[in-house]
C-alpha cells in the first residue's frame, strides 16, 4: 500500500499553514500556523504531510497555501 511508503518518501512540494480553525476536528495539536510544511502526497481534497507528531497525517487543503 502507498501510505505505507509516505514516512520516508520525499517531499514533492511544502505548504504553509494559515490557519487551524477547524469545524469538525482539532488540529491545532498537529499544525502550527505560519510553519512550513513538506508534502508527501496531494489528493483532490487534502494535503498528506509531516505533521508536529512526526508522522504522516492528511488535512484539507483549506489550512494551507502553496509557496
């Protein structure tokens, strides 16, 4: 499975996060607003990076911009 190669595949763009005011879920925990990012994978919806725990997690692409 993909997912399982994501740790130690390189980032292929970095993100930067802009805000964390989720509806649904907490991620304050995992995202620091104004730290960059790297992005492991890219689905239509969401952004699969390296997040404050050090694993890979997905988040909407709504807390992010591109740089």
């Amino acid at each position: 499975m993909l997912h399982e190669e994501w740790q130690d595949k390189a980032a292929i763009k970095q993100v930067k996060v802009v805000n964390v005011d989720a509806k649904k879920y907490k991620v304050s925990d995992m995202l620091t607003v104004g730290q960059v990012y790297d992005v492991v994978n890219e689905t239509e919806e969401y952004y699969h990076i390296r997040d404050n725990s050090g694993k890979v997690g997905g988040y909407y692409k709504e807390y992010f911009e591109e740089i």
